[in-house]
C-alpha cells in the first residue's frame, strides 16, 4: 500500500476542484493537462490549463511541483525542515498596449494575491504587423 505525500493530496485536491467546476458547474473549460515525473531528478509537476467558458483568450494554468528535498524531508521526517509544495498561478492573454495594460493586470493580481509575489513577463514578435 502506498502512502500519499503532501504533493499527492494536494494534486487529487486541485484536479478535483477544477474538475468539478468544468464538468459540473460548467464556468471553466479544462484545456490542457500535464502530469510529470522527472526521475533523474525526483522531481512531480503537475499543470492543468483552463480559461472561462467562453472566454478562451484569457487562460490560467494551475502549477503544482514538489522536488526531491520536499520528498526527502516529508519521508525521514527530517527535523527543522519545512517539507511541502509550491503552487504556481500563470494567466496568459494578448494585450495590445502593455504600457496600460500591465498596470491594471498588476493591479488585479494584487488585489486578488494580496502578500504574494506576482511577476509580469511582456512577450512579444518582433517585426510582427504591430512593430
């Protein structure tokens, strides 16, 4: 018998979660689902994908990872050690004018993460139609 670790039940607990709110409540779409273990270094990642329904050009990705030192230290018990996950939130959109747009991004995030470090990456085509 197996005996689940800190990242096992929080990844039965998310992927429940969003599940439910696709295929029961139908607010959001699951798009997309990754579950990797990296064994050269013992390391789990789970991602799902999903946007609103209908409001495909808006999407969020729901990062789980644990590495081997969370592993090592939930196990042995391992005094002073703080053993858990990390629990990454990513949205994706297109922008037209990111000089307006990632002040009120930034601002939202805030309010909705309040105390939680929130990073804004710009990507763009250069030489695309717009520059």
């Amino acid at each position: 018998m197996f005996d689940p670790t800190i990242y096992d039940n929080l990844k039965v607990g998310f992927e429940n979660a969003l599940y439910d709110l696709d295929n029961l409540d139908e607010i959001i779409q699951v798009t997309g689902r990754k579950d990797i273990f990296e064994m050269a270094a013992m390391s789990r990642e789970l991602v799902l994908q999903c946007c609103l329904r209908g409001r495909p050009q808006v999407t969020a990705e729901v990062i789980l990872k644990s590495s081997l030192s969370d592993l090592a230290a939930e196990i042995l018990e391992t005094p002073d050690s703080r053993p858990g996950c990390r629990l990454q939130l990513r949205y994706e959109l297109l922008v037209q004018d990111p000089g307006a747009s990632c002040p009120a991004i930034r601002s939202i995030l805030d309010e909705g993460w309040p105390g939680q470090r929130v990073e804004l990456e710009v990507h763009y085509t250069y030489g695309g139609s717009d520059g």
